[in-house]
C-alpha cells in the first residue's frame, strides 16, 4: 500500500477540494493515469513495448493524461486535473512533484539517449508549461502558467515567461541573485549550444 498511500496523502495534501480517500481514488484522474502507468511501465521494461504502449494509450483516452510507459515517476507525484498533460519517455519526475493541466514534459526532436526533463523532488510545473529537452528543474522549484522552458532551472527558484526567467529566489525578489542565476544560465546554454554545433558538424550533418 506504500506506492497508493503516498499518492493519496499529496493528493490531500496540496488539494483543498479532496475531502475523502475514496472521492480522490473514483474522481482524480491523475491518480487513475499515475496507477495505469505502473503497469505500463513494468511491461515495458520487461520489453513487452507494444503491449507498453497500447495499455498506455487506452489510459490516454480515458484521462486525457498521455504518459509515455518509458518514463521514471517515482511515488507521490500529484497531477491536479491533467487534461492534455504529455510526459515523454526519458521523463524522470521524482517525489512531491506537482503537475498541472496543459504541462508538456518534451523533447526537442534533436537530442538523443535522454531527451526529455528531470523533474526533482517538490517542484511544481503550472498550468501549459512546455519543459522542452533534457533540461532539469530543480528541487522545489516552480514553474509559472505557460511558461517554457528551454534550459536547466536551479533549486528554489521561480521561473516565468518565453523563453523562462527566473523572478523568485527562495521566494524573494533578489535582484542580485537572480542576475547572477540567469548570467549562469545563459553561459552554460550557450555552451550546450555551441557543443551540440560543433557535434553536427564533425558527424557532416
């Protein structure tokens, strides 16, 4: 019971409107797509993938929550709503993360190997974020409405905006804190940018 009391508790928990374990089992799709992809998930990886990917896909229609059977979420993770929610395959989402409606968890279409975001314990993605790539949020870091995020977010910071802009440390408007984070972030994005060039041309791409 270790796996579905963990999800109920942060369902409880971070949700005001969940008043009774049997109301969050029968009425929040989250948990329904979080316990299908359990199953999913073990099939694929004892490499029954066709299997993997139909039962995820019936889950698909019925909670309108697409999880790719590849992807790592560990125990209490809430999705609240999960409409037209997509978690791709080399997704890792740890413990206490919470999920929004609209939040895409994907990848960039040039990346190999693991192409898709970690997701560290206690971060929130808000409603339509796009985490595009193998970028990481950091651990209780939140990411705003409609946001999109194209590089690593560090822990205990807020992001807003397109491209996403750190506008929080550990919930305080410092401005000098988050200059230094974001002139860190820009380096270290241009760095994987210009490796990521130098890589399509020695391969003749």
């Amino acid at each position: 019971m270790g796996w579905w009391k963990e999800t109920i508790d942060i369902v409880k928990e971070k949700d005001p409107a969940a008043r009774t374990t049997l109301e969050v089992l029968l009425t929040y799709p989250g948990v329904k797509a979080l316990a299908a992809h359990r199953i999913s998930h073990f099939l694929w990886k004892h490499h029954l993938k066709l299997l993997a990917r139909m039962h995820s896909q019936f889950w698909r229609f019925w909670t309108q929550i697409e999880i790719h059977p590849g992807a790592k979420i560990a125990e209490g993770v809430f999705i609240d709503h999960g409409s037209g929610l997509v978690i791709g395959e080399t997704t890792v989402i740890e413990k206490g993360v919470m999920l929004y409606h609209g939040v895409t968890l994907g990848g960039t279409g040039k990346d190999v190997g693991k192409r898709h975001p970690t997701v560290r314990e206690g971060a929130l993605v808000s409603a339509h974020a796009q985490v595009i790539g193998p970028v990481e949020i950091g651990k209780n870091a939140k990411v705003g409405a409609a946001a999109v995020v194209v590089s690593d977010v560090p822990s205990d910071v807020t992001v807003v905006g397109v491209p996403a802009k750190v506008v929080r440390v550990h919930g305080k408007k410092d401005e000098l804190a988050i200059h230094q984070i974001e002139e860190e972030r820009e380096y270290y994005l241009k760095k994987l940018e210009e490796a990521k060039e130098a890589s399509l041309h020695s391969s003749g791409l």
